[in-house]
C-alpha cells in the first residue's frame, strides 16, 4: 500500500481526507511562506503548494505527498490567514455582503519518482452581512486567526457565509475531485488508495 503524507497541518485538510477514505500522515513542510510572491493569489496559492509538497518529498524515499495551500482573492489581492483580532475584524468588514474566491494550490508528488502534478481550484464565497457584535464574537472565538481567508465554512463562519458557486471541499482547504485528477495523472486510482 502506498504511503499518503499531508504536507500540511490543517486539520481541516486531513479530516476531509480521512472521511474520504484516504488514511494520511502529516509532515508538515516548515517552508516560509513570507519569500515568496506572484503576480495573482491563485498563482501564489500554487507556488506554495508546489514548495510545500517538494520540502517535504524530499525527506521521503517513497509514498504521495500532498501539498495544498489556500488564499482568499478579494479584488486581486491574496488574503492568508489574519495577523491579528484587529486584522481579521477588518478583513469581514471589508467582505461582509460581497464575493471572494477561494484559492487553493494543490500539489501531488511521487517521492519515489519525483512525478508532480499541480493545479490550483477556485470556489466562489457569498459572504453574508454579519453585525459588529457578530463579527467581533467570531473574532473573539478565535477561528479566523488561524484560517486563510478569516473564515471557515464548517465551524463558526459557517454562520456568516451566504453560499458558495464551486467545490466545498476546496473552502475546506482540500479539492477531492482535483486531487482525483491530479492522482491519475501520476497514475494511482483513488479507490485503490481507500484505507
């Protein structure tokens, strides 16, 4: 059975593929994700993916890492996870009744091989109209400090998203039917992957 690594410590990401069937281990890269840039949020979503699969494969002689990374596109610029309460208080002020899309870079290396497969997602965010007091009861939950975007669609800013055009699971921070794609590409079938 081949070894699947998470190259991430997103709880989130591995729920999503553990309820899919898919038994992962978590590396987490330790890659810096203050040096890099682009020119788009999607292009810098798959950068860090695609750095954060490669850290980690590198210490592997064997198994499928996978390397995601998620951002928030508001307008052209790329929203991480908030520095601060302040920060992410503003940031829903700012995307309260508006759309964002959801990035997220995805990357799948063989580490016996060195193969890679890449691709970044996008998800449509319908943010709702949350009052001051609702927004700075989320803040104070804690939950967007530690989430690209400020928000989580399964948790406590589930409350305060409107709906989505796209893959929920790519909210999540993880895109099962791209992972699919991105796996036969390299040529591994999902189910035969299934713990």
């Amino acid at each position: 059975m081949t070894d699947i690594v998470l190259a991430s410590a997103s709880p989130a990401r591995l729920a999503v593929l553990r309820a899919a069937g898919l038994e992962a281990k978590v590396m987490v890269s330790g890659v810096d994700e203050t040096v890099f840039s682009a020119v788009t949020p999607a292009e810098l979503a798959g950068q860090l993916a695609r750095a954060k699969a490669a850290a980690v494969a590198a210490d592997l002689p064997d198994g499928l890492v996978i390397g995601c990374d998620s951002l928030l596109d508001l307008d052209g610029r790329a929203l991480g996870k908030p520095a601060s309460a302040a920060e992410a208080a503003a940031r829903w002020r700012e995307m309260s009744g508006r759309t964002g899309t959801l990035v997220t870079g995805h990357c799948v290396i063989n580490a016996a091989t060195g193969q890679l497969a890449a691709a970044v997602a996008a998800t449509s965010v319908r943010f709702g109209t949350p009052s001051e007091r609702e927004i700075a009861a989320y803040v104070a939950s804690g939950e967007p400090l530690a989430v690209a975007g400020a928000f989580t669609l399964d948790g406590r800013g589930g409350w305060f998203v409107d709906g989505i055009d796209g893959d929920h699971g790519n909210v999540l921070g993880i895109s099962l039917p791209l992972l699919r794609r991105l796996l036969a590409e390299l040529g591994f079938g999902v189910t035969e992957l299934w713990a």
